[in-house]
C-alpha cells in the first residue's frame, strides 16, 4: 500500500482561489468515495465567507490568527466542527487566519434568514479544554477533540514524549495526519511541523517513532494493533 500514501510537505502544494476574495485554499487530499476535501485555508483580515450548508460534518482547527463562526470567536488551537446539514452564517476573520478543513463541497444560503438556526449543530473546543489521557503506548498521550460515529472517524491531538514509539498497526479507514510541532519517523519518512500525511484504509504501519517529540492532529479511525514481524498470534488489541 506504500505507493497509495500521501505526503505533502509544508513548501509542497498549491494555493487555489477559495470561495471569497481574499480567501485561498490549498488542497492536501479528496476522498474519491465521499468526495470530502481536507485543505489549509487562509484567510486575509477583514475576509467574510457566505453562509452556506454542508450536506456532510465540516470540521476546522485554527492554526493561526483568528476565526469567528457564529459570533463564536476561535484563536490557534482551537477547533469546530459543524454535523452534516447545520446551517450557519458568514464565517469572518478580523486579522487574518490559516485552518485546516475537511469537509464536503458546501451548499451557498441564498435567503440569509435560512442560517438564523446555525447554532444548532455547531460545536466547538477551545484549545484549553479537553483532558489528555495515557494511549496504549509508553509515552503516548491523546486528547481527543471529537467523534464522528456516521464516518466512523475521530479527531484528537496526538502528543509523543522523545524517544516514543508507536507500534506496528493497521488502519481500518482512511486516515490524515497534520504535523503541528517536532519530528515523527513514519515509513522510512520524517515529518515536520506543517506536514501533511494521508494513510488509505488497510494500509499497514511499522513502528513510527519520534527523536525529539512531536504533537499531531489526526483525523481516523480506531487502528488494529498487529504484532511484531515473525512474531505468532492474532492481533494484539485495537
């Protein structure tokens, strides 16, 4: 499966056009099957995006800058999601902002009184909130930001001490990581802050590692931890 990855690295890629003047898009990765789109977003001070529907869940994390959704204002680190079919009204950013997103193709609001329920739906997390927890691994911790049971998908920030190692696994579903800090040894590649790494579903890992410690979002599903090489048995655990 080595050949289905996806890297993009942080001086890779190109800036697109978006929705509004002073908005630009760079896109990392389209699900063929869903047709969901994850992209860096920027956009400029005083940048307003119209308000629109998504017919599948949308989900942000502001790298930079600030944000405001729904009179919801967000700085770097924290995120929203909205479910599938929430409406809400013009995004804005006041000086400036960069975000990652993913999401399906939105549906424009023409009649803007057809967003005034755009509360419902939305959910947000400040980068404060939320607990980290031990993973399965010696010197793992997650903080998981959000669930998604219809995509069987879930958000969470990964944190890896140095020296940790995560071990030999399989991805049941399609999964994406962001670099946010540090190094991340993953299949023979190093990863740094602002990278992007996009894993099929079925792909198996070898053991990823990190030097100096690293911190990532990652957007997938649970994976199935499988044994050493060489080694007998079924599956370790999921």
């Amino acid at each position: 499966m080595r050949s289905s990855w996806t890297i993009i690295r942080i001086t890779e890629g190109v800036w697109e056009a978006a929705g509004a003047n002073g908005m630009l898009f760079k896109p990392l990765f389209r699900d063929q099957t869903t047709g969901r789109l994850t992209a860096l977003v920027r956009m400029g001070g005083g940048v307003h995006y119209p308000a629109h529907r998504h017919l599948d869940t949308e989900e942000l994390y502001l790298l930079e800058g600030d944000l405001t959704v729904r009179e919801q204002r967000l700085w770097a680190g924290d995120y929203c999601a909205a479910i599938a079919g929430t409406m809400h009204g013009s995004t804005s950013s006041q000086d400036g902002c960069t975000f990652i997103l993913t999401a399906s193709e939105p549906e424009r609001l023409l009649v803007a009184s057809d967003a005034a329920r755009s509360q419902a739906g939305l959910v947000f997390v400040q980068a404060s909130e939320g607990a980290w927890r031990d993973g399965s691994t010696d010197g793992v911790s997650i903080k998981l930001i959000f669930s998604d049971p219809a995509r069987q998908a879930y958000t969470s920030l990964v944190h890896m001490r140095p020296g940790a190692r995560l071990p030999r696994h399989r991805h049941l579903t399609t999964g994406q990581v962001y670099m946010l800090e540090g190094d991340a040894h993953v299949a023979g590649h190093v990863l740094g802050p602002g990278d992007y790494y996009q894993m099929p579903a079925g792909s198996i890992h070898e053991v990823s590692y990190t030097r100096s410690g690293c911190i990532f979002l990652v957007i997938a599903s649970s994976v199935e931890i499988l044994p050493p090489v060489g080694t007998q048995g079924g599956p370790a655990g999921n």
